[in-house]
C-alpha cells in the first residue's frame, strides 16, 4: 500500500494524508503540496500496462500515490470509470499522427473540449467522494461544505465546473479576467445552470491578477477557515496526479519501434501539465525531454536560457495573445520544480527531512526576491540541472498563425490537420527542437479543440486566401455551437474586495444578481 504523504514547498515538517492535500489545495504558508516520495514503477510495467485501457492505466499509476486507506481499490476504480466514460474518445486521448516521427496528442475529447477535463472529472468525483466519506464520519448535526475558488484564463474554469456541477456539499466560484477569454469559454462556463456554480468575471483584470486574489483568500487563515477553502487550480496536487497519465498512455499507443527515443512537446503557461511530464519521467518513464512552448509571455523559456525568473521589462504586464491560456507571468506550478531543483543541487549530507528543509528555505528565499524585486537568479547549478531535462522555445504570434496554416494545407500522406493556436505554438516549438534530434519520436500535446479559438483559427485561414474553408461547417461541433443561444448567467465584481463580497453573500444564503 501506498505510503506517501505531501509536504509544502515553503516549509514545515508537518506532513498531510492524501485526502488532506487534496481538500486544502493550497498550503496556509503560500506553499504547493509535493509528495514525500516518488515512487517506483513495478518491474514488469511495461508489459503489464501496454495494452491497458485509460482507465485501467489510470487506476494502476493513481494507486502507486493513493493509500487505499483513503480511497479503497474499488471506490478508486468506480471514481476513474465514472470520471472518463464522458469522453468522446474510447481511448479517452488518442494519438494522431502528423508527421514520420510527430504525431499530436489529443488530450480534448473530454465535455469541455479542452485538456483541462483530462484531470478535472477525476478532481471533481475525488471531491465529492471525500466529502461524503467526512460527512458519514461526522453523523448527525453540521455537515462540511467546501468552497471551491479557482482562475481561469479560459478552459481551467468550464472543466472545472463542468466536474463540479450539482456536486453535493460543494459551491464553486470561478473567477476569470473580464473580456479576456474567448466567447465560447465564457459561453461554456455562463450557461451552466447548477446552483452551485458561479462564473465570476473579474473586471479591470488578468489571470495573473485573478489567481493572486486566489491565493490571497488562501492565504487568509480565517477567511480560508470560515469558507472550507479548497483549490481546483493546477496548485492542487490531484490535477497533476490524474494528468501523468495519459504520458504513459501516449508511450503506449506508439509503435513499439517509437518507443525508443520519445521527447514530448507541451504548450505551456502554468507549467501544470509539463510538471505532470516530468513527473512520469520521474517515475521510470522513457522520455529524453521534455520542451516548454511558450508565447510571447515567454517567463519561462527565459528561465530555461539564462537561469533567471524574471517579469519582463517595462510594464511587467500580460501582453494579451492569440494562445490567451498562456498568457501567464508566473507560472504557479513552476514553483514545485523548483522545490526539487533547489533539494537536487544541495550538497549530499543530512538527512532527508534535514534536506527537505534546506531545500524548502532555499525555495522561501527565491519566492521572498522574487516577490520584492520581480527576478531572482537562481545560479549556474540550476540552470545546468533544468537544461538536462527541458527545453524552451518561444512562438510569437505571427508565427502561431503561419504554424495553423502549414497544417491546415498540409497535402502529405498525413492530411490537412486544423489545430488550435496553443497546439501551434507546440508544433512551431517541436519543428524547431528536432532539428537538433532528428530521429527521435516527437508527441506534441494538443490542449484544446480548435473550435474554442475562433478569432485565431479564422485569421490564420481567412476566406480570400482559403475559400474552401469553413469554420462553422468545418470546425465548429453542434454542442458548442448551441451555446450561443443559451442564457447566461455571470457575476462581475471588482477586485479581491468584490469577490470576498460575494462569497460571503452567498454563504449568507443569499441570491446575488447576475450581471
């Protein structure tokens, strides 16, 4: 059975349970939960799980990190079945090939269109679970209620509420930067009707803005207690967990002569779903490196080129883009790799728990001066450490566009291939890495259907240029379309104060007022 408990990345020996983590989602000192252990992979993996379903794949690496003390085999095989039989795909996310060593994996055939609901069905039934299980345990009298707060820069919050909706014992409030999401992602989160979900459009904002007031309610202690505080951000430890999968998942529908030299390609902004890469790496799976695609807010790939973390220069702002779902400065996840940069260049004396801590102290200090100046430099050690495992590239806008079009009229024996502009920037990104490794087998992840980005896709392939082409006819699938015509229902507040405002109403039993 497994014994692995989670510890914050900013300090404390105080160590929590599985179902812990999980309900607190942020730790009360700002840190992120991170395993005391990774753990090994059977001996015989490969052999065993290659022919596995994704849920049954899922259920054998989710049982090397949960106790069945907290969630029994068959309650934890009852969440995963229940989780993914809402996906269109059987093999949940499938692998297309586009190229004699590249190929795409779809990780949007869950209810939201988007990679998001990859992890968040699982979250969702986790959830519910949880609480059920601490409410029978409670008997008679008051039973726990759990507030989940969230941000979104656009697929985060419709796969969050789409996994939470009419949940019992949970009321979810997703906040996200007004005007700033495409109008179907807001269309995805403003329709649902459920009681318990409030889409809450923050004006004046970015996502970055937004998931500062996130961890700001967190990081209160009373309000956190007062509410039941619980994430559904990638900060939370049970997204990274579910979405490991589907790399070994990906490792597995290649051909076995693939398998050999496999490097993955993730767009990346909140560095969530690379971190779920590396974890699988961590694990034992086969994989040379991992390569960060990012866009013009490129924090990160400048982190991977010089060793420093850094807001750019001038107005340190988000500059908005055609990839909105990266466009992040600070990269929340990000902070746990660090952990485990910061514990791997420690010098190797001390016990674990003494190292744990040096490397919590070290991780505290970078966070202090970063917070205080907007850059800490993290040395020549680390850098060299992150460059043996990543890659960074940067896509400009310009060049996301000109990538939708390469595949659009691609005319090989793969076909013509409509991508969003977030898988773009992962295809531009992967063209320019295997120039220096040829022969290696490519998995490009692609984060969202292409329909969820209209602007961009129809800018990429205009009607003088590409008169065959029509996106509603097209791209555009019927479910998504229909939602233009549903009523919908969002709260617009300004700042912390606007949102706290409305919690707090809520939680009074009151019926704030759409917008």
């Amino acid at each position: 059975m497994s014994q692995t408990r989670y510890f914050s990345t900013r300090g404390g020996a105080e160590t929590l349970s599985f179902d812990e983590a999980v309900l607190t989602g942020l730790a009360p000192n700002g840190g992120l939960y991170i395993p005391t252990e990774i753990p090994k992979l059977p001996e015989d993996w490969e052999t065993k799980w290659v022919k596995l379903s994704f849920p049954e794949l899922s259920y054998e690496i989710l049982s090397l990190f949960i106790p069945t003390d907290s969630i029994p085999s068959a309650d934890l095989k009852d969440i995963i079945d229940r989780s993914y039989a809402t996906f269109r795909d059987p093999k949940v996310t499938p692998l297309r090939q586009t190229g004699d060593n590249e190929y795409v994996l779809e990780l949007w055939h869950g209810p939201t269109w988007a990679f998001k609901d990859v992890a968040l069905q699982f979250v969702g039934n986790v959830f519910a679970y949880l609480l059920e299980k601490r409410n029978a345990e409670l008997g008679e009298g008051e039973k726990e209620q759990l507030t989940v707060l969230g941000a979104t820069s656009g697929d985060t919050g419709s796969a969050a509420i789409y996994g939470l909706r009419s949940k019992p014992s949970i009321t979810i409030f997703i906040l996200y930067p007004d005007g700033r999401v495409s109008p179907i992602q807001e269309a995805q989160m403003a329709t649902v009707p459920d009681a318990n979900v409030y889409c809450v459009a923050v004006e004046d904002s970015d996502f970055d803005t937004c998931q500062s007031i996130v961890k700001s309610c967190f990081g209160d202690a009373e309000f956190n207690k007062t509410h039941r505080l619980g994430a559904v951000n990638s900060i939370n430890w049970a997204r990274i967990l579910a979405q490991i999968v589907y790399y070994f998942q990906a490792y597995f529908l290649l051909p076995e002569e693939k398998r050999k030299d496999v490097q993955f390609v993730v767009p990346t902004g909140n560095f969530g779903d690379i971190l779920a890469g590396w974890y699988a790496k961590r694990l034992g799976l086969p994989c040379k490196e991992l390569v960060v695609a990012t866009n013009e807010n490129d924090i990160l790939q400048r982190f991977f080129s010089t060793g420093r973390y850094e807001k750019p220069a001038g107005s340190g702002e988000v500059k908005p883009t055609y990839s909105p779902a990266m466009d992040i400065l600070l990269s929340s996840n990000f902070e746990r790799l660090l952990w485990y940069l910061a514990y791997d260049t420690l010098p190797a004396e001390g016990s674990q728990e003494e190292r744990r801590a040096a490397a919590q102290a070290k991780l505290n200090s970078w966070m202090d001066e970063l917070r205080q100046t907007g850059r800490v430099d993290m040395g020549q050690a680390v850098k060299e450490l992150a460059g043996k495992e990543f890659w960074a590239e940067r896509v400009s806008d310009e060049e996301t566009l000109a990538e939708i079009k390469k595949y659009y009229n691609k005319n090989d024996k793969y076909g013509s291939y409509v991508v969003d502009p977030h898988t773009a920037v992962g295809l531009a990104s992967q063209e320019r890495a295997a120039k220096k490794a040829p022969t290696s087998t490519w998995v490009t992840l692609s984060t969202a259907h292409p329909a969820k980005f209209s602007e961009a896709v129809e800018l990429a392939l205009p009607a003088k240029e590409h008169a065959q082409f029509n996106f509603k006819r097209d791209v555009l699938p019927s479910q998504l379309s229909e939602l233009e015509a549903l009523k919908k229902r969002v709260f617009k507040v300004k700042g912390e104060d606007g949102v706290r405002a409305l919690i707090e109403a809520v939680k009074r039993g009151e019926q704030p007022v759409a917008a």
